[in-house]
C-alpha cells in the first residue's frame, strides 16, 4: 500500500478518527532519539570548550531579546 493510498483511506474517515491517528504520528516523532542526543551533547561539549578558550564569538543575552 503506497503513502497516497494510506492518506485517501485516512480523509475517509471521520474527523475524530483521524484526529486520533494525527496524535499518534505525532507522538511516535515525539519520542527521544538517543543517537541524536549524542549528537547534540558532542555539539555542546565543543561549543563549552569553544567559549571557554575563548575561540566562539559571544553574543550579550540583552542584544538577543531586543
């Protein structure tokens, strides 16, 4: 069963129905993702280092939120 077909059988159904299966899909991208985690951890460590060494241009948070 192809994506198109999964989508035309879904607009058949009632709107509370599909509302249900929406929240579902929506739930399921929801969940943690170790592998990305680790990723973004890996990413923080060398920005931390990065700043620490003074090697990462800095931004004042009052300039941010102007």
């Amino acid at each position: 069963m192809s994506n198109k077909d999964i989508l035309e059988m879904a607009m058949k159904l009632k709107p509370a129905e599909r509302f249900l299966i929406i929240e579902g899909l929506i739930k399921s991208l929801d969940e943690p993702d170790k592998t990305i985690d680790e990723i973004w951890a890996e990413e923080a460590e060398k920005r931390l280092k990065a700043y620490r060494e003074g090697k990462l241009e800095t931004i004042p948070v009052d300039d941010i939120f102007k």
